[in-house]
C-alpha cells in the first residue's frame, strides 16, 4: 500500500511552522547544511505491486545510457535527477544532462547548472555532474566558425570544383543570417552532438552512467530519429558529390589542379559515421534504456502508450514505466477519493494495453513536500529506484 512521506520533529519546532516548510532545509542545496538529527524523513512505502528494477540498473562496471522521457508535467526531471543521486550513491561516477530547452535540472538540484557545461552537484557519495545543453552558447560557436571557415575557405574549395560563381550566388543568399532564429531541430541536433562527444572525448570517460532527462514526448522522438535522418541526407550529399567530381576532374587534371584540399566529402563521410554510431547506441540494449515517465491520467497513459509505439518502430529497447504521483487511499476526503478512483481506472488502462502491459511497472506515490535539492532527491530515489 502506498503512503505519503511524512516528517518526524519534535512538537516544539512545528508551532509556528508547517510541515513543508519544515522540509524545506532539504532544497536549501546551496548552503548545504546537514540534516539536524532533530529532522528525519521515514520510509514511503510503494504499492505492493511496483517492482523494483535497480539492482539490475546498477550492476556493473561498463557504461550505460538511460534516458527518461514522456507527457510534460510528469515528473521526468525528479526521477532523472533522482536516479542519477541514486547511481552515484551506489559508486558509479554519474553525468545528468537536460536535453530539453526549458531546463529544469537546476530547480531540481537547487543549484545553479547553466552554462553549458559540466558543474559539479555537491552532496552524493560518488562523483555526480551536471550538463545543461545551452543552444544560445552553441549557435554562438557555430557562428563563429562560419564567419572564420565559410567564407574563402568554402569558395576556395568550390572555385577548384569550377563552381566559383555558385559559391558567390549562395553566398548572396546571407544563409548565415538564419542562424539568427534557432531552426528546427537544432536543440535535438546539439543534444546529438553531445552523445558523441559522450562516445568520443576524453571529458566524459570516467562516468560509468548517464542519464538524459528529455525534453517533452515530441522533442525526444525527434532527437532519436535524427541520426537516422542525417545519415540518410548525407548520403544523398555525397553522391551528389561523387557526381561533380567526376564531371570536374578532366578539367582539373588538365590544369594541373592535383594539389590535395580538406576534402569536404571525408568531413562528410566521418559525421556520417558518427550519425551511425549514435543510432547504434540508442538501439544498443546493452548499453541503453529509456524509461517512460508517466502519471495515472487518461491523457498521459494513452500519449505514453503512443511513445512506446514509436520507440519500438525506432528500435529504442524500453523495459519500465514509472507512474508518478500515486494517490494513496484515503477515507477522510471525498476529492481524494475521487481523484484515487480515477487513478485505479488508468492503472487498469494501462494493464490491458497492448503497448504498456509488457513492462515493468513502477508505482511512485505522491508525496506532500517539493523535491528539491540533493538530500530530497534521495529521498525521492529511495522511493522509486529500489
């Protein structure tokens, strides 16, 4: 039976106070103060039913990806942060990173993890690190390289191509200025550029789990499915190539333009390669996971019934689902007992769905405090992640 977390203090503290505010020295991360012995949070129990999937999460050294996504509003980025609290607890040297664009991570930790790059969380027995994907800082980045690579650099390649005058065509087009609006897609394809670095950079190699907290269903699908994408366009692009080249090469080789260049197709050729290695390790169910994160709704169960669906066209291994924000059964209250009432109707949902009934199902209950900070998110993992 599910029961809602509950605080222990002495009579005297609580006069003037509420319970949650009692609390809330937990989400005061910044100052990092230890729990008086005074304040001590007891055991929540979950449903007799939840099982738990930890132990296997945990075993072993090698590195693993575990990416935490559905519905927005669900509780995705508590019970991210709360694995990754839980990870580092158990030994594992821990990286948490936010692909969503409205990050959440800092209000979850109560510290403050902008910038774009790794920021120490301070609290968990093992090293944890955070990463907030700041697309501001990264379109700065690649429009400074354009400026510094795309002018003579680009002409001077298509000139020895005899594609001179296409060059001063596109470039009359200003593309440069579009980088102005972010496009489409372009926090998915920095989240993308982040995976490699996770797979290629010296940076990275010390943390044996990293767990992605997603941004909402849509951004997630997106992300997952752009390797697959760009390694289709790429594609396309070097056989374009492959046909300008061999139209030009006469000419170049009767005017002894034989000199070597960076050869854009090789650049092309190696983030192709790279595109297929990240869709491999999103497809690798040795090394990855992806939880779906949902709360008993008619609405969120049916939109998480249709991420599985997708998931499995994209060959994405899911093995759990984590329902949040139980209501435990109460007797007292009429609207709790109601708002129980339909929670049991979307557990039942879910139990004879076709998309959701074959995975393990966690049941995480509502608790009556804000987790915020890194002993709360313990809190939290020891809940869920048993």
């Amino acid at each position: 039976m599910a029961t809602v977390g509950l605080l222990s203090c002495p009579l005297n503290t609580l006069k003037t106070q509420s319970i949650a505010r009692s609390f809330s020295i937990l989400s005061l991360s910044a100052t990092r103060q230890p729990l008086p012995k005074s304040l001590l949070v007891r055991s929540v129990a979950t449903p007799a039913e939840g099982v738990s999937v930890f132990d296997d999460m945990a075993s072993g050294t090698e590195r693993k990806y575990y990416m935490l996504g559905g519905k927005g509003g669900v509780g995705k980025t508590s019970c991210a942060a709360s694995l990754a609290v839980k990870f580092a607890n158990n030994g594992h040297p821990t990286l948490v990173v936010s692909t969503d664009p409205a990050h959440s991570l800092s209000d979850s930790f109560a510290q403050d993890l902008t910038g774009g790059t790794l920021v120490p969380v301070e609290g968990p027995d093992a090293p944890l690190f955070a990463l907030e994907i700041n697309p501001e800082k990264a379109r700065e980045e690649f429009r400074s390289a354009t400026k510094k690579n795309g002018g003579t650099g680009v002409k001077d390649f298509m000139d020895g191509m005899g594609l001179g005058m296409l060059a001063e065509q596109l470039g009359e087009l200003k593309l440069g200025e579009l980088l102005d609006t972010p496009p489409p897609g372009l926090d998915e394809a920095i989240a993308i550029s982040k995976v490699i670095q996770f797979l290629e950079s010296q940076e990275y190699s010390m943390f044996t789990r990293i767990v992605f907290d997603t941004a909402p269903t849509g951004h997630t699908l997106r992300l997952l499915s752009l390797p697959d994408f760009l390694d289709a366009s790429i594609g396309k692009i070097l056989k374009l190539k492959q046909k300008i080249a061999s139209a030009t090469s006469a000419i170049k080789s009767v005017f002894g333009q034989e000199e070597d260049r960076p050869d854009a197709a090789d650049k092309l050729e190696r983030l192709r390669e790279r595109m297929i290695k990240v869709r491999e390790l999103f497809r690798d169910t040795d090394s990855t996971e992806f939880v779906i994160v949902t709360i008993p709704t008619v609405m969120a169960v049916s939109e998480s019934s249709r991420l599985h669906a997708s998931l499995k066209k994209e060959n994405v291994p899911v093995k759990s689902l984590i329902v949040n924000q139980i209501l435990p059964p109460i007797s007292d209250c009429k609207f709790c007992a109601m708002k129980r009432k339909d929670q049991l109707r979307a557990l039942d949902m879910i139990r004879g769905d076709p998309e959701l009934s074959s995975l393990t199902l966690i049941q995480a209950p509502l608790v009556d405090v804000e987790i915020r900070g890194v002993p709360a998110l313990r809190f939290l993992g020891d809940i869920i992640w048993k």
